[in-house]
C-alpha cells in the first residue's frame, strides 16, 4: 500500500524514565534526532524525533512538575506510516527488540508489526496511511 497522505500536523507526547535511552532505540530504528531541551536539572524539558517519511514524537523526562504529558509508565501507542516495513522489522530484530506483533499482511491493504521499547510502549510501523 502506498502512503498517499502527506498531512503530518498531529503530533504524540511521551514521557520516559530515561528519555535520553529511549531516543537513542529510536535512533537504532530510523528516527532522527531533532531539537532538545534539558532543564538546569538535566531532565529533558521538551525534544523531538523525527521520523524521515513525516511526522514527529516528542520525548520527555516522566516525573517532572510542569509534564504535560504524564501517562503511566509503558501505556503509550504510537503508530508510524512506513513504505518498508520490512526494513524496520528488520532494524527491530537486530536491536533485540521485544516484537509484540510481529510483521504481517492485514486483510485491510496494511503489511505491518508492533515492538515494545523499554518502557513498554507499543511502537506499530505499517504502510496504512488512511
């Protein structure tokens, strides 16, 4: 399936134990490192990652007294459009990656997986793009 939307204006929060760990797995999974903000404390205040097909996470030290973004530990779901799956899958697996999905042909055009990061957030890869 090809990915024929080009609107990338929603972006997804997250907040980590070790958010400098998590971006560093999301690195290892294709995702550039874009702007980061650390606080006089060296808590990470705000940062982005960017992924190279569209599209943005912003990663977070959990715990801090202004997080906007607090969710319990590991209950995030973050889907992100791919046109290789594969690839990543691939990328995945050689980072020792705990696949919770693993990769598969959906009965509706989508071919796709789910890993979980260390934190134990879902983190899906998958051509459909609505």
């Amino acid at each position: 399936m090809t990915n024929t939307r080009t609107d990338h204006n929603i972006w997804t929060g997250l907040t980590y134990d070790d958010p400098r760990a998590a971006r560093a797995w999301l690195v290892e999974l294709g995702f550039a490192e874009g702007i980061v903000v650390a606080g006089d404390d060296g808590q990470i205040h705000h940062s982005e990652m960017l992924w190279p097909e569209g599209g943005r996470v912003m990663i977070s030290s959990r715990g801090r007294a202004d997080d906007t973004f607090a969710v319990p530990r590991g209950a995030a779901s973050v889907y992100v459009v791919v046109d290789d799956p594969d690839e990543v899958h691939a990328r995945a697996r050689a980072l020792g990656a705990e696949i919770v999905r693993d990769l598969a042909d959906e009965d509706y055009g989508s071919r796709g997986f789910s890993v979980a990061d260390a934190e134990g957030n879902r983190w899906s890869f998958g051509t459909y793009a609505g």
